[in-house]
C-alpha cells in the first residue's frame, strides 16, 4: 500500500462507514506512536509531542494547522508551554478513517524532521 502521507484526505459528509478496531489497528502500524483513545464509542487518534519551549511548541501546532487546511481535516489540537496534543476523529462518521491516518502521517513528518 502506498505510504499515508503521499496521500490526500478526500471529503467525507458522513455515509462512510468507520473502521472496526481491527481495522484501527492495521492501520495504527503505519503512524508513528500514536495512541488510540475510544469515548463514547468514538474512536480517535491522539499524540503528545513535548518542546523545549512555548515557540516550538507554537511553531509546530501552525505547521499542523497548515497541514490540516490543505488537506481539509482538521484534528482538536491544545498546547502550551513544552507541549502539544493533537487529537483526530472523523466527527462525520463519528469514528476513524483512512484520512486520520493520513493526517496523522502526515503531522509525524513534521515531528520526524
């Protein structure tokens, strides 16, 4: 299969179905350390990242959001100083799908530089 994240997240209305938990999990071997977290049934992807300081920190989670606007998917992000928590869902299908994985590919070539 080719890599995540030469790949583009397509539109997703919802009418999609969201992966099982074994599909979760096939497709948790191809991101970099991230976790998955499930509340109320929904299934998301979550990573932190720690920084040296608050700019870094900053300066990753604007290159996240560049990242998500060009692809059109958009993770819940927090951070502060030394920190930065993405978490991602697909809130149409209320699950996962390919295009988390990809975004979370990715973000992980951001973090990997």
């Amino acid at each position: 299969m080719e890599d995540l994240f030469k790949k583009k997240c397509q539109p997703c209305e919802g009418g999609t179905i969201a992966f099982d938990i074994s599909e979760i999990h096939k497709y948790q071997k191809k991101v970099d350390g991230w976790e998955i977290l499930e509340k109320k049934k929904i299934f998301f992807l979550h990573k932190k990242i720690n920084f040296k300081n608050f700019k870094e920190s900053q300066g990753f989670i604007n290159k996240v959001a560049e990242i998500s606007e060009s692809e059109g998917h958009h993770p819940d992000i927090s951070f502060g100083w030394g920190y930065a928590e993405i978490k991602i869902t697909t809130h149409a299908i209320e699950g996962l799908s390919e295009n988390d994985f990809i975004l979370a590919a990715k973000i992980d070539q951001i973090i990997n530089v």
